[in-house]
C-alpha cells in the first residue's frame, strides 16, 4: 500500500468553516476548446466546500483509506525538521499545490527513494525540479485547465482595479472618508488601452477572450502561434517575442509558465523598453520578474502599477518589498484557488489517483513528466535544463 503525503495551507484563522456563502455552484458541461472536466469515479465531498486548505484534505481520506493507502496532510513544508521532510522519506506519491508549495528540489528528491507520483493540485508545476524528477523517473501530473478560467477572472479583475485605481479608492471609504480627487488622480479608462499577454494558452487566451468587448488592442506573445481565424475574432496583434511586444503595451499581462526561457524575463532592462506608466499583471509564476526591479520600476514612476497574485518563495516573508512598494495590487496566491476552482482540482486529482491505483495511463493533457521525458502538456508548455 502506498503513503500519500499531501501538502495543503493552513485552514482559516477562524477555523474550519461550518457554512458557506452561497449553497451550490454553477454546473460546468466542459472546458473551452472541448477538453472534459475531471471525471473521477466518485467523490467524497461536497461541490463548493473548502478542500484545498488541511482540514479539507482534498477529499480524498475516505477514499485512500478504504484502499488501505496512508494519507498525511499538513501544512509544515520548511526547512528539514519540517513535517513533509520526516515523511518525504517513503512517500510513493506527493501532492501540492502552487498555491503552498511543497518545493520538489533535486536534494528532496535524491532523499525520496519510493517517490513514483507527484501530483499539482492546480496548474504549474514548477516547484518541481523537473530535471531531477525526469532523472529519477519519477511521473509528475498536474490538473490542467482545472483553474484556468479563475485566474483568466482574476487578472481582469486586476487590469480594472489597477487602471481604475480602485484599491486606493476603497481604503479612503474604508477610512471614513470623501477623498474623490485623490481617488481619480491616477484613474483612467482601460478602452482603447494596448494590452498584451505573454503566453496565449489556456489562461492567456481566455484573458484575451475577457478583455475583447471592452473596446482595447490587444496583443500576444507565445512560441505557439494561434490560428489564423482566432487572430481574426478577437483582432490580435502577433509579435515574435516578449521583447518585441512590450514597447507597445500600456498593459501586460503574464501567462507563462516558469522555466529557464522566462526565468527573470522581466528586468531593469526589459522593464526600461516599456511605455512610462505602463502597468503589470502577474498571476504566473513570481520568479519570472525580477522582484527588486519591479520595485524600482514603480518608485521612479516607469510602472504606474503591478499586480501579483505570485511570489518566491510562497508564503512570502513578512519583509518581502512587495508587501510595502508604491501602486501594488499584491494578493497572497489565490487567483485559481476559488471554491469552484477546488472542486475541480480536487476531482482531477481523484481522477490521477485512481488511474496510478489501477494502472491506467494519467490523461495525456494532465502529464508533465512520464517515462524519463517531458510528456503531454509539460512537452507542450515547459523546457528544462537540459
């Protein structure tokens, strides 16, 4: 029988709630572009519930249980005394999440000689050394589009609240006040505005999609060109490279996942080509700016604003620069942890397990690493080292 050992964040400071907000979620018949929604055999928990923090445990005790499997669940991801290391040692398959991640480095691995499965309850699976996981033939799966369409809302949210300065606005109300010039001196409108993503997949494209009927250009970048009649719906501009784009943008938007070619793209260099005031959303991956060049970005006035839901490490430290620059719309990662967004990530990662249980191949699009090499989506989307 194998030991599942699941890193998941903290429940909340209040506890583990008894109710929700609202009693049901929309039901979904599939994703765009045709691909099928998690299709496990069953599921031990309630569409809606919270199941990506500890106690929710994914929803997945009964069911390893029943089949005589060991499930650990916890929080504690730090440092070598920490929890997931004690257990790391005979774990057959780990699971975690972006949003808390439990870093898969080559050392861990090297210490994890059971280790056949890691699972990414979500999408991204970069806090897996993907190299050394290749090297020591161990299977990594993601749940591919799962939250896609989450983050896709999020940075739209984003792009508005930055434009608009509506965080800043809010506060004054929150402070008792009727600031109304201080509130619009730096808010514009979004319409006729260039905005352009890096990355046009799943997340990117469905961005793209969001953004279209509020009248602006938009623009993409990606080694995957789209199709000539996608082009034309949403009238996008190609360009052969980040570099080439950006100069254009009053808004970027980054959807990439993170490997070498995008590590630190963003630098003082880079970020110097942009248009004066332009702004930055980033819900892909916190390594692929250079933290301390946003930073200065904003002070000197190059950027007008940034807008994160990712950083490195996770959980940030309190004293990270990002928590205190000018002209921030920083959120802990959250932007593909909605409850709906859960209840598909857990199913899929359901789905994964049973498969591994029963000697199924794992869907194709869930693949990242399979049989020593890049495999399905993780051919698609990623590059290593070597």
């Amino acid at each position: 029988m194998a030991k599942v050992l699941c890193v998941l964040y903290d429940d909340p400071v209040t506890g583990y709630p008894p109710t929700y907000a609202r009693d049901s979620l929309p039901e979904l018949n599939g994703y765009p572009g045709g691909q099928t929604l998690p299709t496990p055999l069953a599921i031990d928990f309630t569409p809606g519930e919270l199941l990506g923090s500890v106690s929710g445990e994914l929803g997945l005790r009964k069911f390893l249980e029943s089949q005589g499997h060991e499930l650990v669940v916890t929080s504690d991801k730090e440092g070598p005394d920490s929890e997931f290391d004690r257990h790391l040692a005979d774990a057959e398959i780990v699971i975690s999440q972006p949003f808390w991640p439990a870093y898969l480095t080559a050392e861990r691995i090297a210490k994890a000689p059971n280790l056949k499965l890691a699972v990414t309850a979500g999408i991204g699976s970069d806090h897996v050394d993907l190299d050394a996981a290749i090297k020591a033939g161990v299977t990594v799966a993601e749940v591919t589009f799962c939250n896609s369409i989450s983050v896709a809302e999020h940075v739209v949210m984003m792009i508005l609240s930055m434009v608009r300065n509506y965080l800043p606005a809010h506060q004054i109300v929150l402070d008792g006040g009727w600031n109304i010039a201080d509130a619009v001196a730096r808010s514009y409108d979004v319409e006729g505005m260039h905005i352009g993503t890096v990355a046009a997949g799943r997340i990117g494209l469905a961005v793209l999609r969001r953004l279209k009927p509020f009248d602006v250009h938009l623009h993409y970048t990606d080694r995957h060109r789209l199709p000539e009649q996608v082009e034309q719906e949403l009238g996008l501009t190609f360009h052969a490279s980040t570099q080439e784009m950006v100069p254009h943008l009053d808004v970027v938007t980054i959807n990439a996942p993170l490997h070498p070619e995008t590590q630190n793209l963003f630098d003082d260099k880079l970020l110097a080509t942009m248009r004066r005031g332009a702004y930055i959303i980033n819900t892909a991956r916190g390594l692929i700016v250079d933290r301390d060049a946003i930073v200065r970005a904003l002070e000197t006035g190059q950027l007008a604003g940034y807008a994160g839901d990712v950083w490195y490490p996770q959980p940030a430290p309190a004293d990270h620069p990002w928590r205190t620059m000018p002209h921030h719309g920083m959120t802990p990662h959250i932007s593909g942890s909605s409850l709906s967004a859960q209840t598909r990530y857990a199913a899929g990662t359901r789905e994964i397990l049973e498969s591994y249980f029963a000697g199924r191949p794992v869907r194709d699009e869930y693949l990242i690493v399979d049989g020593g090499k890049l495999a399905g989506t993780g051919a698609h989307s990623y590059s290593t080292r070597s």
